[in-house]
C-alpha cells in the first residue's frame, strides 16, 4: 500500500480500522457498514496485564463499544482525541463477588466510578439485580456489566432465615433439581450453592445445572471435599473456609467435626462460631503435601478460588476494623446500621479474650493461605463480598487488590485476577481483559503505574465503559450524585446490605 493510500484510510474511519486489524458494528447482518465518531486516548502506556509489559506513547482507537486501534498509529481525522500524556491505561477491572447495595443511583455508578466494569453478583435474591442485568445490558442504564447468581440455594436446614433472605432450601436430591429448573427459568446466570447442602443435593444440583446449561459457583459444602468439589465440575469456590480445612494433616478429624455441628434454620451466627475452632485446628495443621494435592487438583480443573480477603480482614479481626470514615457519605443510614447490626449481633458478641485473639491470628493465616494459592498457580479471582460489614461498592475492589499484594502477589498477579482471569472465567477472552484491537472498550486510565504501586490503582482519571468515555469531570459528578442518593429515603427496588455473610432483621 503507497504511502498516500495510506494516509487516505488513515483519516476515515474505515480506514482506521482497516489500518487497525479491526472491525466496525452494524445493525443488522445485512446492513451497509458506516463510519462512527472515533475516540482517540493519545500518548498513553498501555499496559499488558498478562505479561506485564508496558508500551508507552500509544493511541487507542475507539469506535462504537470496540477498540479498533492501538499503537503507535495516526488520529483519524475528525476523532475526538484526548491527550492523555503521562497516564496508564489498563483493562476494565472486574470485582467477581458482590451483593449490591442500595437502588440504582448506588451501586451501578459506584462500581463504574472505581473501574468496575464487570460485576459477578453472588445472591440473587432480589428481581432488581436482574433488572440492573438487563437494562446495562440494552444501554437503558449506566452501569457494569453484571453476571447475576440465582438465589443462594442451601440445605435443611439453612443457615439462613427465610423471612430476612429468600433461599430456596434443597433436602434431597429431587428438590435440589426442581430447585435448578427454578432459578433457570426466573433468569440466573448461573447457580449459587451454599454450605449446608448436603452431598446428594448437591451432587443433583451439579447434573441438573449441566442438563439445563447452568454453570455452578459458590461455597464448598460442608459434606464435600475441596477435590470433589473441583472434579465435579463446581466452577468456584468462594472464601476460604472450606479449603483451609481440606489441606489440614488432620482433614479427617476436621472433617467429623464440621459434619457434628448442629444448626436450626437461620442460625448463621451458631454455625459461624462452631467453625471457629475448626478452622483454628487446620490452620495449625496446615500440611504442605496436602496442599500441593489439593491445590494440584483445582489448578488442572481450572477451579477458580475467589478468596474475598476483604471480608475475612473485618471478620477476622472484627475489633480492629471499622467502614473507612471518608467512605461513609457513598453508604445509606441504613446499609450503615445494617452493618453495625451484622457486626454486634453476628460475629461480634459473647466472644473470649481466647477466640479474639485466635480470630486475629486467623487473619495472617488467611494471607499465608493465598500466598500458597498463588505459588501453586491456582486460578485467583479478585472479589469482594461487597454487602458484608465496612465494605463499600467499588472501593472495595482497591481493597482486595492490596491484601492480595499483601499475601505475596504482585501488582500484575493482583490485576489479573481482576482482569484476565475474570474474562476467561466468563467465557469472555475474546472481548474482555485486555487492551487489543476488537476488544470491547472497557477500559480504565490511571494517573499512575498500577505494577510499580498497587495502591495506584485508586488513582483513577478516566474510565471507558463499553465505548463510553467517563470523564474525570463526570466521575466527580456521578460521586457527587451517589451522596445525594444515599440521603433519600430507601425505595421498594433498594437492596439491602448484608451479603452473604451477615444480614439485618426487619421490624
């Protein structure tokens, strides 16, 4: 191609994604193709969160949601360019475990304003959640993109109390089928388990999720084995309670302990404080043979392991952490109190000097236990438990970012998990997780080098979200916006906090 020619595409649209490798959208399959307004981010370093690498001076070409050209490559003419010099330009950060707060003008824009452009919401307990799905979805709402869970299902009895939080209990095997036909039809994306289900409902709950074409994440069962978890076919495994125990030289014993607790329906906060000494004893039988089995196992299974450090850092150490006071005006009087409530009632009360300080000890254990997680190469996703007690929507993600560096990781490690993995989690990799040519645009800006600090992940500009530019300007507004909200009074379509791990009654 001359150099004319060249310069010719180059100043079109179409041009510009011929020059790009890349592709424009069309409405319909048959429809003509036509040039759309590029946005041009100038003078950035992209950074290539699978390898680490950092190439500097770059142009990204959006067009419509796609990224249509990086490099080194000349602004098309009538592009609006934005000179970004001296900012770092990553993918769109995912948090892989949240349960939303408040109405729409909370969460959605919290998470899209901290360069969340990906949620797995990990309850669905609430119609809205699958509302929030679909209208991001169609564009009628500003928000991430959201992968949303069926309703937790548990065995019987729960942990949970019906009247506070809708569970669909599973006895036995024909209910916890009847209970996959169910969530499939009202809309899941995927099925949630939860810790009491027995093996047989759970084991039913795996075939019929697969039958129906459901993938399953969640809680490793009481019942079941962190490796029978992983070879059945169960996508995640959430937190880290179930896998502490199954690399104990102990497992055994542990095991009988954990299958002798006793719980009536909504007793969280009993079976919450009979693990306790449980887990205390894994972790000081913590067996490096074991280990390598297990987390063999979930690595070649591709098991991923969301470890949510964040909501083991308040509830390990429950006396010594409290809602960051320059958060608090993005949370709700309510979800404020719900939180107190979750934390006095819940996990804080009638505890000895003894298991204070064992809980605090099992802090440091958990980042040890990461540490480990990583050095096996398991397959890491960043998440939160946003909805458990101080956690606010987005920030908390920087959070989880930090205790995973933290434990051992290091910032590209830490990213990926937020990234990377994410995207190939959801079958995704073709359009999400990294800065490419065809990609969607969902992408964040950062002042500074997120692999040389993690911490700089904070340090937000710009974010891009499916080809939209949020500015820093209308960043401040959507905070701005989301104080207001937190004022009002709540609504019938507000999600209460709570999360997995602790929620709130209602008089």
């Amino acid at each position: 191609m001359n150099s004319s020619r060249r310069q010719f595409l180059a100043r079109t649209a179409a041009g510009a994604a011929v020059l790009a490798g890349g592709t424009f959208t069309t409405t319909s399959a048959h429809a003509l193709v036509k040039p759309t307004k590029i946005t041009a981010l100038t003078n950035v370093t992209v950074i290539d969160v699978a390898t680490g690498r950092r190439d500097h001076r770059q142009t990204v070409l959006i067009s419509g949601e796609r990224i249509i050209g990086v490099g080194r490559i000349p602004v098309p003419r009538g592009a609006v360019e934005l000179d970004l010099t001296g900012k770092y330009v990553i993918p769109g950060l995912a948090d892989m475990h949240v349960h939303s707060l408040g109405d729409e003008h909370v969460s959605p824009p919290l998470y899209l304003a901290n360069g969340l452009t990906t949620v797995r919401e990990m309850a669905g307990t609430n119609p809205t959640l699958y509302d929030w799905r679909d209208r991001i979805a169609a564009g009628a709402l500003l928000g991430p993109r959201m992968v949303v869970a069926s309703n937790i299902i548990d065995g019987d009895p729960t942990l949970w109390d019906p009247n506070l939080i809708k569970v669909i209990v599973a006895g036995d095997a024909a209910a916890a089928r009847a209970a996959v036909r169910q969530v499939k039809a009202e809309g899941a994306d995927f099925v949630k388990v939860y810790s009491r289900l027995s093996r047989e409902a759970w084991l039913a709950v795996i075939d019929e999720a697969r039958k129906v074409g459901l993938t399953v994440h969640g809680h490793g069962p009481d019942e079941v084995t962190s490796k029978e978890v992983s070879n059945a076919g169960q996508r995640s495994i959430e937190h880290i309670h179930s896998l502490g125990l199954a690399v104990s030289t102990r497992e055994a014993e542990v095991r009988r302990m954990l299958l002798a607790i006793k719980v009536s329906t909504g007793d969280y906060n009993s079976w919450f404080r009979q693990l306790h000494p449980i887990e205390w004893i894994a972790a000081n039988t913590y067996s490096p043979a074991r280990a390598a089995d297990v987390f063999g196992t979930l690595r070649r299974n591709r098991t991923r392991v969301t470890p949510t450090l964040t909501m083991h850092n308040v509830l390990d150490q429950i006396d010594y952490t409290q809602l960051d006071p320059n958060l608090a005006k993005y949370m709700s009087e309510e979800s404020i109190g719900t939180y107190d409530y979750v934390i006095q009632n819940l996990y804080g009360g009638n505890r000895s000097a003894e298991e204070i300080s064992h809980q605090k000890q099992m802090w440091a254990w958990r980042q040890r236990f990461v540490r480990e997680l990583f050095a096996h190469d398991v397959p890491i996703m960043a998440g939160t438990d946003t909805g458990t007690p101080y956690s606010v929507p987005g920030f908390a993600l920087h959070d989880e970012l930090e205790h995973l560096v933290g434990a051992g990781a290091t910032p590209r490690q830490a990213l990926y998990a937020a990234t990377v993995e994410p995207a190939k989690f959801l079958g995704m990799s073709a359009d999400l997780g990294s800065v490419e040519p065809r990609k969607i645009a969902d992408l964040v800006v950062l002042d500074a080098d997120p692999l040389t600090d993690i911490r700089n992940s904070r340090k937000i500009h710009t974010v891009v979200t499916r080809g939209r530019v949020i500015s820093p300007a209308q960043r401040r507004r959507m905070l701005a916006d989301v104080e207001t909200a937190v004022k009002q009074p709540p609504t019938a379509a507000t999600i209460a906090a709570g999360g997995c791990c602790g929620s709130k009654p209602t008089h």
